[in-house]
C-alpha cells in the first residue's frame, strides 16, 4: 500500500512507536505512567517504542487519548504545528492492517485533528460469520474509489456501491465491507477519532 518509512541510516522503522518514544521522553512521562493513562500494558508500550510490535489502528487511539493528544502527533513522523491546512503526497500516510481492510491514515498533520480521513482497501471477499461486526462511536462517510464495494449493516439489506458512489451513516449500527468483483475494493473513509475503539481492529 506505500513504501517502509525509513531513517537517515536507511532502516524501517515503526513510525508510532518512534514517535511515542520522542513524545514520552520529551513529556518526562514514565512507561508505567503512560500505562496507566491509557489502559495499555507497560510491556506493549515498551516493546512498541523498541520496535517489537506494533499497534492497530484503535490502539493508536486509545494512546493518543489516555495522553490527551490529537492521534495525528503518533501517526505523523514530524512535530505537529499549529496551522490550516494538511497535506498527505501519494502513498506517504501511515499504514494499518486489520484482518480485513488496511487503512492509510491521511493528513493527520494538523493540531488537534479530531476528524479521521483514511483510504482503505478491503480485502474481504465474503461475510465472516467468525468476525464481529465493525462498530464504533460517530458517524462514517464512505466514497468508493476503485472496485465494487458491498455494505453489510445491522437490520438491513446489502448495499452495492461502484466507483464514484457515497455512503453516510450511522457508524454504531454495527456493518461490514466487502469487496465484490475481481479486485479489491479502495475506499475514501472519514469519521470521527473521538473514542475510536474498533473491535475488528484488535483480533490477531
């Protein structure tokens, strides 16, 4: 979905957890404090700033809000500036991976973005009966940009959308995307990170 981020030394690097890294030491904050703040074990945190795991997309949230910052200061690689206007350059935003979509987090480099813009790809291709149903606070605007997408919500009938087609609803009501057709379905999603909490997002 986009190139590694890599240092000066060319070597990838976990973006967030270099980040959290920056951010904690500047703050003086101590892991167990971080910890409790934010509900995510001593043991994650310090593996995730060493660069031994990473973090779904709902986790990076629920650590940007234990430590009452916009989620853009872990998901952007630079220090977030006050200003009016975010860029995002083809395939340069930070990447998630799900069991079923990826998401790319685009112009998060903004002081306290509370709204979510992600391109996605949907790489499911059937109903899972295994996995829950996507469900989280807000409401979800979706524009379809590439493939045929097919909206599964809660209490109603599919919903097929194709290239150029839109979608605003209710993100509580529990739903699912899939793709249909030959590839996989690129989606424009935007939403609001306030309590984003996903639980598709934390299944291994």
């Amino acid at each position: 979905m986009k190139a590694p981020v890599k240092n000066q030394n060319n070597e990838v690097i976990n973006l967030v957890g270099f980040r959290f890294r920056e951010i904690r030491k500047e703050n003086g904050w101590t892991l167990s404090e971080v910890s409790k703040r934010t509900g995510i074990s001593k043991g994650t945190l310090s593996k995730l700033e060493n660069g031994k795991t990473q973090l779904n997309f709902s986790s990076v949230n629920k650590l940007a809000t234990g430590l009452q910052l916009p989620v853009s200061d872990l998901t952007n690689p630079h220090s977030i500036v006050s200003g009016k206007r975010a860029v995002t350059r083809a395939l340069s935003g930070t990447v998630f991976e799900s069991v079923d979509m990826d998401y790319e987090v685009l112009c998060s480099d903004i002081d306290n973005a509370q709204q979510g813009f992600i391109r996605a790809v949907v790489k499911a291709k059937a109903v899972d009966s295994n996995l829950p149903w996507h469900r989280h606070k807000g409401q979800e605007f979706v524009h379809v940009l590439r493939g045929v997408l097919e909206l599964h919500c809660e209490q109603q009938p599919p919903l097929t959308l194709n290239v150029g087609d839109s979608v605003f609803f209710d993100a509580s009501v529990g739903h699912r995307y899939i793709s249909k057709g030959q590839i996989n379905a690129e989606i424009l999603i935007t939403m609001s990170l306030n309590g984003y909490e996903n639980v598709v997002d934390s299944l291994p």
